[in-house]
C-alpha cells in the first residue's frame, strides 16, 4: 500500500499530476494534438495490449498485441488522433491513487470512464460503446514540469450502444 504523502512538496507535485491528468483527458476530447502531445516525455509509452479482446469482442478486427503498444510521444499522438478522427469521446478520470517513487517521480492509477460515439456511416460494427476501467500513469519531474512517462490502459467493462 502507498505511503501517505509525507511533505508540502509531495501534496503540490500530486496536485500538479491531477492537472495534468485532467489536461490530457480535456485535451484528447477537444482534439488538441499539439497540447496533448506536449503533456509527454519525448520516449513515452502508451500500453493499450489489455485493450484488444475486449475490442474484438466488440466485433472489431483482432490486432497483434504489440500493435496497441506506442511508444514516443509522436508515435501516440499519430495513433491515438487517427484513431478518433471524427469520433465524439468523454473521458473521465477520478479517483487517483498516489505514490511518490521519488521526488521527480509519480505513479497514479486513475479510475477511468469513457463514452466512445462514431459517426454516422462509420465502418464500424457498433455505434459506440462506454467503456469502464484503470489508467496505470508514470509521471516525471522534467524541465520544470511534470509529464507523462508512461500509461497503461486496462479496461474492465465495454458497453456497445
């Protein structure tokens, strides 16, 4: 179990993090690439494997693993802003659970929510679907801000609608 924070100095980094965080969600649901780009380290990783079952079951083609696995902040911002072109999303993340691994690092994992529409004669299976689960985060202290390292999606529930 993590330690409470201990110092001032944790309470404003994880404050930092929880803005963060609510940047990339507001930023990847208004479609600001370059600012939610920005929010990575130039080497992030961004693990979406948990994500392909779930999807297949959905009735969408079935991917190699290691293609939902990103990484560089280029190569998510590429992956993630075609895959919802002319898509509406909501996202929301809550809940945070904190660890400060050092003072220029942080590990959160979010509970997460997203609503997922597509638009009308998109050559999908389904019209959309909500979708419920964990954002596990790695966060770093670099050039005077906090950015992210690393995210690992899990889903636990999709919901066609």
């Amino acid at each position: 179990m993590p330690s409470a924070p201990r110092t001032l100095d944790d309470l404003v980094a994880i404050h930092s993090v929880s803005q963060l965080k609510a940047r990339y969600f507001r930023f990847m649901d208004t479609k600001q690439w370059d600012l939610w780009e920005a929010l990575y380290t130039p080497d992030a990783v961004l693990d979406a494997r948990d994500d392909g079952p779930a999807m297949a079951k959905l009735g969408f083609p079935a991917a190699p693993a290691d293609a939902l696995l990103f990484r560089t902040a280029k190569g998510i911002r590429q992956a993630v802003s075609t895959a919802l072109e002319g898509v509406r999303t909501v996202h929301h993340g809550h809940m945070g659970e904190f660890e400060i691994l050092a003072p220029d690092r942080i590990k959160a994992i979010w509970a997460m929510q997203d609503i997922i529409r597509y638009p009308a004669g998109a050559p999908t299976p389904i019209q959309g679907f909500d979708g419920f689960g964990h954002y596990e985060d790695h966060y770093v202290y670099r050039d005077d801000k906090w950015l992210i390292e690393s995210v690992k999606l899990t889903r636990l529930v999709l919901m066609p609608v």
